[in-house]
C-alpha cells in the first residue's frame, strides 16, 4: 500500500486518542480504525473526518511512499 498513515498514528497518540474514544464519538468504525493501524484503504470521507477531529490537513497525517517493485 503506498499511503502510509504513521504520521496519523502519531498525532493520535500525541492526542491521546483511541479506538475507544472513535466509538464512543461515532467517528469512525472500529473496522476503519483497523485499517489504519495495518494500513488498508480508507475513503476521503473517513480522511476529512480526521481532520476535523485532528484540526489539520491531510498532508499532515497522510504520507505517499512508492512501492518497492
């Protein structure tokens, strides 16, 4: 997967957040939140809404890295 999510993992625990504090807000579902720790495809909609919890833009919790061939 080229989309790597470390820098969202990051700013998580920077803010101490969890996967219980996104299913408690219904922000995300656990099954999202899974993705993200292993690093599966998540949609724009789930994208924005981590931003709007994160106070910041995609570029700050999204990386691009090209696959190694």
């Amino acid at each position: 997967m080229p989309i790597k999510y470390d820098k969202l993992v990051r700013k998580m625990q920077e803010a101490g957040i969890t996967s219980y504090t996104f299913k408690c807000n219904k922000i995300i579902g656990q099954a999202t939140y899974k993705k993200i720790i292993e690093g599966g495809d998540i949609d724009t909609r789930t994208i924005a809404k981590l931003c709007k919890l994160l106070n910041c833009q995609p570029g700050d919790i999204l990386e691009y890295e090209e696959e190694q061939e």
